[in-house]
C-alpha cells in the first residue's frame, strides 16, 4: 500500500496498513467485518462490536454468525468467487434481517472478505405494510364493486322488466357506490394529513366551536341511535391547529362513540373540553359496551376494527382512528384510549398550548 495515499507532508500520521485498515472500516457507516482464509476475524469496526458484543479478535466467523448460508458465501468467495450478498435473519436478542455483502479482499498476499452488514429490517417492515395495505383496500373496494356488477347484470337480464327489484337493486347499488366514495375520500384525506404530517399547523382555531359544529351535523345520527351527547366546555379553547383535521377528528371520535357506544337504554356520549396552563384536553366518552384490552393498542391501524361486519353495516371504513392518530400527530398532540369492558370507551386527546407567532 505504499505510496497509495501519497501521504508525504510532515504532518500526517504514517501509518501500517493494519492501522489503515481499521481507520477505513472505522469510517464506514454500517457494521464491517473482515475475516482471513480461515475464516476467522481479524478486523471488526465498532458498529460490527456492536452487532456482536462478545466479539474478540480471531474469532472463528462460524462462532458469531451460525448461519450456514452466510459460511456458505463466505467460501465461495474466499475460493475466488466475486463480491456477493447474502441475507441473514437474526432472532436473539432482537429480531433483526441484514444483507450482508461479501467482497473478495487480500491480506499479505492471501485470500480474505470484506463483509458488510446492512440492516434492513425496517425497509423489510415498511415494505410488508405497504403490500398488506394495497391488499386490504384491493379487498376493501372489491366487495361493493362486485355487489354493484351483480346487480347490473341482473338489472340488464332477469330483472329487466321488473320495477319493483329495480328500485329495490338501485338502492343497493347506492348504497355500495357510497361506500366505496367514503373509502377513497378516507384514503385521500390520510394520505393528504401523512404527507404534510412533519408540518405543524400554526392558526389559531377555536376547539370548543369546531366540537360544538359536528355536534350539530351529527344530531340526526344521535337522534337515530337515541343517544344523549352532552357537551360540557369553556366559551372558547384555542389551539394551534388546522380547522379541517379537527374538525374530521372531533367528526370521527363523536361519530364512533354514538355508533358504537348506543347499546344501553339511554346511551350518553360526553364530550369534555378543558384548557389548561399545559394544553387543551379534549375528551370523548361514551358508556357503551367498551373495547377487550387485546383489541386497545391496534385500534388505531388502518382497516383495524374489533368487528369488521358490524362497522361495514354502519358505514365504518376502518380508517377512521388512524385518521385520528395522523392528526393528532400533526397537531403535536397526544391520543390515550382507555376502556373496560361493558363500561364504555373515552377516547382523550391532548393538544400543546397554543403559542402565537406574531
Ligand atoms: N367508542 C367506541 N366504542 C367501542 N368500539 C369502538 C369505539 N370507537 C371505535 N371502536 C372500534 O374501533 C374500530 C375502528 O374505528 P374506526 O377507525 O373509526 O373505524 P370504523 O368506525 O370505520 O369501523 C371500530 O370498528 C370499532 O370496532
Ligand atoms: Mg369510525
């Protein structure tokens, strides 16, 4: 290596190649191993002792990677073969998948690796959710499309002639053509809040008059499930925020509570509004049958519900609280759910004080 780095100021370190050599590994980002003919460790980086913390040096490479098709690439190309990579899922002490790189190297004149370790797991895991995401709103829109292309076809064969199945079908069909429209604009209005997510909205918006709005729109569906929503709120509570993600919040939450907590005789949802010193507290209760513990910490995932027949009948998409936890997000805030069992659900939002630019 002499000469390779024309280092001939005064200055600079002269340095063996072994030094070299672990200053450069040092340098790289991801875990570095090098391994001589053996294989056995001669170099390792600290982000590699990290990965391996029994790590000492000359271990055998077998002792510290037990994956037999690791080895396997190994040999291959100590014997000559040319950089390849090779994954390795890894399960104690945390669960973890690397593609770890392969490179032909030589030391003193014989063969050695470069192996370099790159940890995908959470690309693995963002890639799952992506695929299982496409498959629920593939799944989510066949449903009422084929419903609806049922009754087309009905309508243009047997039931051509038959006025009274064709107001019956048509209704059906508005149904579905509705429930599908309430999935795409839920899947719009995610994307548009995850998009703009890192930005937090600056205006001054007043809480209790935006909650007070949705309890106005929402009477009707309160008055058909003959639930009482009772709203107990100062005259005013501002907040940093954007007036159409509240809005679609407070929207989501009543709507959810008068939907889902209207078992009982005289089903209440009560609707708390308290500003404080450290933020505004905006919580949503109602006293019906409440959420199993197992069900709580999902709650919030795209197209997760407790019972997907019972939502469907009620109009639910499933994206209604991951709507609500994006928003909450944007806005700094937090979301705590809390429920028993047959003794309702209250669903607590905390909103940061509002600071005021000007
Ligand atoms: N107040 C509540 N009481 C009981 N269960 C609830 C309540 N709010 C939400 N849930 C459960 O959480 C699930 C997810 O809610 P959400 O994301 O709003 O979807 P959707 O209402 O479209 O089904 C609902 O399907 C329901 O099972
Ligand atoms: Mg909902």
């Amino acid at each position: 290596m002499e000469g390779f780095f024309d280092i001939d100021d005064n200055n600079a370190p002269t340095q063996t190649s072994g030094q070299l050599i672990a200053a450069l590994i040092g340098a790289l980002p991801d875990p570095v191993l090098i391994v001589d003919q053996m294989p056995r460790v001669v170099a390792a980086n600290a982000q590699a002792r990290e990965v391996f913390p029994g790590l000492s040096e000359r271990d055998a490479l077998a002792f510290i990677i037990r994956a037999p098709k690791v080895l396997e690439t190994v040999s291959l190309v100590l014997e000559g073969a040319e950089r390849q990579s090779v994954a390795w899922h890894e399960r104690a002490p945390v669960e973890r998948l690397y593609e770890i790189f392969v490179s032909p190297f030589a030391m003193d004149g014989r063969p050695a690796a470069v192996l370099e370790l790159r940890d995908v797991t959470e690309a693995r895991r963002v890639e799952r959710m992506r695929v299982n995401f496409i498959a629920n709103v593939s799944h989510e829109l066949r449903t009422p499309l084929a419903s609806m292309l049922g009754f087309i076809e009905t309508l243009q064969g047997p039931a051509r002639n038959d006025a009274a199945a064709r107001e019956k079908f048509l209704d059906i069909m508005g149904e579905q053509g509705r429930r599908m429209a309430r999935l795409v604009d839920d899947l719009l209005s995610l994307s548009r809040i995850e998009m703009n997510e890192h930005m937090r909205p600056q205006a001054p918006v007043d809480l209790v008059s935006i909650v007070r709005h949705i309890v106005d729109t929402l009477a009707p569906a309160a008055r058909e499930a003959g639930a009482a929503v009772n709203v107990a709120a100062p005259a005013r509570a501002i907040i940093s925020g954007d007036a159409d993600e509240l809005t679609r919040l407070a929207e989501n939450l009543v709507e959810n509570a008068i939907k889902y907590g209207g078992a009982g005789p005289k089903p209440t949802v009560r609707i708390d509004i308290e500003p404080s010193a450290g933020g505004t507290l905006l919580s949503v209760s109602d006293d019906g049958p409440g959420i199993a513990p197992e069900h709580l910490p999902r709650l919030t995932e795209r197209f997760y519900r407790v019972d997907t027949p019972a939502s469907r009948a009620r109009g639910g998409t499933g994206l209604g609280l991951a709507i609500v936890k994006h928003i909450v997000a944007r806005h700094r805030g937090r979301l705590e759910i809390e429920s028993q069992p047959g003794r309702g659900a209250t669903f607590r939002v905390r909103f940061p004080v509002h600071t005021d630019k000007n």
